[in-house]
C-alpha cells in the first residue's frame, strides 16, 4: 500500500512547492479552496494549497451540511443564485453519489406564517423549474390532513397544509476532504497544518508566501505567480497582511445547530419551518440523531473559534418547541452542537439575514487575489471564476493555451461506480465485498457512507491492524484511522474524530469511547514525541469541551 495523501508526506511536499515557482498558490483549504486546486490541476497549471488547520475545519465543516438551492432566495428575489447553485447540486449529485443524499424536505404553511398556501405553491414550482430538477423530484403540495400524516409532531395549531420538495443531505467535511483527494491524485501539491504567515513582494507585487509548519515548526518560502487568498472567514485578515484591506470588507455571521437523540425528535422526514420571529430553521434526522439549525446573527469575537451562546441555544429550543409541541426539548436533551461562521460580504443598510450569499473577487494593487461570498453548493462555480482569471494572466504574459473548466464532469474521489451499472448496485456490492473480509454490515455500512468506494481501500488495512490488536472492534478503528493518515493526511486525534469520520456531531458515545486509542495509536504512528502528544491532547479535550459546554449566560462558551 503506498502512501497517497499521507500526513508522513507533509514536508516532502513542502520542499517540493518551496524548490520550484508555481502557477497558482492557494491559502485556505476549505471547499472553495479545494475547488480551485482540483480546477487548476485538471486545466494543467502546477498549483499549490496550503491549510493553516486541518482541511474542512472552518466554515466547510459547520453549515447545515445540505447541498440545496436556497428556498430563501428566491424570496430575496435573487434568481440567477437560485438558478445557478440547482444546476450546481445537480452535477455534485451525479459527481459524488457517496456524500450527495435526495432528502425530501417538508415546507408547512400556517395561516399568517411566512409563506401563504398558494405563494408556497407557486414559489416551489419556480424554484424547482429554475434549479432544473427532475420530474420525479419536483414538490408535491400537500393539504392539512396529508401534512400531518408526513409528519404527525408538526403543530396542528393553524395548520393549513404545506409542500414537499427535495434538498439534498451532505456531510460537508468529507466533501472537502474527498475533493482535496482528488485534486491531489491528478497533481496538485496540498498540505494542511501550513500557515501563510508573510508575504513575499517583488517590486511591489506579491510573488509569495512565507508559511510555517505547525506540527513541526519549519517554515518555507513557496513562491507562485498569482496568490489567491480562499482563506473563508480569514480574508480579511490576509489582505491585512497584505495592506489592502479597504473598500469592500467581510461581514461574519453566526450560524449555530444543536444535536440530539433521534428518539427525542424523531421527525419522519427533514422540514423547513418558521420561528416566531420569521425567521426559517431545518430539522434534519441523521442516523441515531436529529440536528437543527440555524441561527443568523451578526458575529464580532474571535474567528478562530467561534461558539455558541445561550441565546443560540435558547431560541432554537423555542424554535422547536413551537412547531412541535410534543417533543418538549430541554437543555439536557442537548447532545452536540456546532458553530460556523459565514463570512458575507458587507453591504450598507442589510441585516445578517438580508445579505446576499453571492461570491465577489477582489485584486489587490499587489496581484493578491481575494475570493469571498458564496455558498457551499456553490463552490465549484465559484472556482470556476478564480481559475478563469488565473489563466487570463498566464495567458497573457506567457502565451499558453489554458484549456476551459472540465470539473463538471471529474468524479470526486470515493463517487465512482467501479463498472456498477449505479452507484446503488455498486454499494451492496460493497456490502459483500466486506464480509467477506470479515467486517459486519453496520461497520461496512458506516464506512460506506463515510468514504463511499475509498471504503474498500480500509479493508486493505485490515491484515495490518490484526497485528497489532486481536480485538475485531479496535481492528476497524485501527484500519480506518491508518487509511486516514494514509490517504487523508489526518494527523491529529480531534480532527479524525470531528472532520473526517463526524463521530463528535452524531455519535458522541463512539468518539468519547475511542478517543484515548485514536491519541494513542496516531501518536505512535507518526511517532510524535512528548509535547507533540500533550498537543495532541489537549486538542482533543478542547473539542469535547466545545461539544459539552452549553452556555448559562448570554457569553460564548
């Protein structure tokens, strides 16, 4: 087996980026980062990515984890964006069938609510029409008595029917991750735990970045002949650095979701749905758990780590208590939580829930090119764009022929049907596949759902985890946390835990379980000493801690 995306090749590829110019160097490895390195590796440009955390760990980690269309802002009257990001879940569904989930979506409409019985009507079939869905998926009105048999906790209470409609369920940290794979294994040069911490400037123009290795504290001098800055809610920061922050700027908002039991919600479908207040919240069930979200609130604190305050907490429980009465959540039923930030752009006048999610580039007098907006569904247009102009300018001052964007047509690492006539028939092919090798269907399953295709390379880990373990259990943590290290460049315990297999969101009792093996069998893995193992350490008590910890005041956690 040899080592693909492996945390043991970190400084090899940092040596590599900082012993040659580079096309393009990408700071930031969030979705929209990664977009942009698998666009401009597939158009032949040589690219390089650095991530300042682990990939995925910001905003592309903490959203509402669905690819949709934006119900809202057709509202908003922003067409195009409606139309646009429909086209765009369209293609991630047929380029990753392994982490892009049809979910039916329950819109109800009380009398004086938000959207009226014949608006909702008439607004689902636009959105549907704009986002190109398919026949079999368009909405589907529905009258009081059949809303209630979709989803008998709703509030009967001026119930006067509602729409059915269809979203699409992500897990948007392995999506990240998956397309940083992908980028990698057609040539680009990615490495997390590299922070871009200076400048480096050539008759006025920046011609590189000095980055620092956070696991092992070298620092390097890559240099590129454009600089773009995907850094998410971090921009502003770099074009600080860069001197040219003015003009248009960042405006963060909050978005907070709280986790608990399926038994305690258990929703028979996702729903879309009022607050008091007219504001819109998703109830979304997951597997032995049920999520709701979000809130939208302008955010002024630290970026670095954003929390949720009782405020957040208190008036997603009203939220829910009030469309279903009988549920009765309480504090206590709180088993996680998130909270992520969007970084928006400013516009005077408009509230955080007024902003438009549309994506905007700037240009710096230096050259730094800035990408900011957008949404997660969104990203791959949004890449699109920045390589566009990335290859204008090559185009230009060396006279190369960059051919178009093709990445409509790439499947995402762990998407492919391996000769299956469907994704669907390729899954239960799997399925036999791992017992045969041992593995009970719920773990295959699991790993299934987590790695889609990739599940089967974690079977090929299997022969070396049986020597180290004779216990079945710990032999399949074993195995998949050596394919993390081995192809997903995962080299701390708490980002295994949250960003690549979700257990901190929504299977809590299975990340507090093995928490001290995974700290164990990475540290000796990877062969960190002492201080890097307290690192460790404390890294992963940070994220239980911030899983844990729900407010008693109106302060952060």
């Amino acid at each position: 087996m040899r080592p693909t995306f492996s945390a043991q090749s970190r400084i090899e590829i940092l040596r590599s980026m900082a012993q040659q110019e580079l096309d393009v160097l990408v700071i930031g490895g969030g979705i929209t980062g990664g977009g942009i390195a698998l666009d401009a590796v597939t158009r032949g440009m040589r690219i390089g990515l650095i991530e300042k955390n682990d990939f995925g760990s910001g905003t592309s980690s903490r959203s509402t984890k669905l690819i949709h269309g934006g119900l809202r802002y057709l509202k908003q009257g922003d067409v195009k964006l409606v139309q646009e990001v429909g086209k765009e879940r369209a293609i991630l569904y047929k380029n990753a069938p392994h982490l892009v989930i049809p979910a039916p979506m329950l819109l109800p409409v009380y009398k004086g609510g938000t959207y009226g019985y014949l608006a909702s009507s008439i607004g689902l079939y636009i959105y549907d029409w704009l986002a190109g869905v398919a026949r079999k998926e368009r909405r589907k009105m529905l009258g009081r008595s059949q809303t209630v048999l979709q989803e008998p906790l709703l509030k009967q209470d001026g119930l006067k029917g509602g729409g059915l409609y269809f979203e699409y369920r992500t897990d948007d940290a392995r999506l990240t991750i998956d397309i940083m794979k992908t980028a990698h294994a057609r040539g680009a040069q990615i490495v997390n735990y590299a922070e871009a911490t200076e400048f480096i400037y050539r008759d006025g123009k920046v011609v590189g970045v000095e980055v620092t290795d956070h696991i092992n504290g070298q620092t390097f001098q890559i240099y590129a002949k454009h600089i773009v800055n995907a850094a998410g809610p971090w921009v502003d920061k770099m074009r600080q650095i860069d001197g040219s922050l003015k003009g248009k700027r960042l405006f963060l908002t909050k978005g907070v979701h709280l986790v608990v039991d399926y038994e305690k919600l258990p929703v028979k479908q996702a729903a879309y749905f009022d607050t008091p207040d007219g504001r819109m919240v998703f109830v979304i069930p997951r597997g032995k758990s049920t999520y709701v979200g979000t809130t939208d609130t302008a955010f002024e604190k630290s970026i670095d780590n954003p929390r949720a305050t009782k405020e957040d907490r208190d008036y997603i429980i009203r939220a829910v208590n009030a469309m279903f009465p009988s549920v009765q959540l309480t504090i206590d039923d709180i088993r996680s939580h998130w909270a992520g930030l969007r970084p928006l752009i400013y516009e005077e006048g408009k509230g955080p829930s007024e902003l438009s999610r549309k994506d905007e580039i700037f240009v710096s007098d230096s050259g730094l090119i800035t990408i900011a907006g957008g949404k997660l569904t969104g990203f791959r247009k949004m890449a699109e764009k920045v390589t566009d102009l990335v290859a204008q300018h090559l185009e230009r001052a060396e006279g190369r022929k960059i051919p178009a964007c093709s990445t409509d047509a790439i499947t995402i690492s762990g998407g492919e049907n391996s000769g299956a006539s469907n994704f669907q028939d390729w899954k239960k092919e799997m399925l036999r596949i791992g017992k045969t090798q041992g593995v009970d269907r719920s773990t295959m399953q699991e790993w299934i759902d987590t790695y889609g295709t990739n599940a089967l390379q974690i079977l090929e880990y299997l022969p070396v985890a049986k020597q180290v373990t004779p216990n079945l259990e710990l032999q399949f943590v074993h195995a998949q946390l050596l394919y993390a290290m081995e192809a997903e460049m995962t080299v701390t315990a708490a980002d295994f835990l949250r960003l690549h297999t979700g257990w901190s969101y929504f299977q809590l009792e299975k990340a507090e379980k093995y928490a001290d093996i995974v700290l164990q069998m990475l540290s000796s893995s990877l062969s960190y000493n002492a201080d890097q193992k307290q690192k460790q350490i404390a890294m992963v008590e940070s994220l239980f801690q911030s899983i844990y910890e729900l407010p008693a005041n109106d302060h952060a956690i």
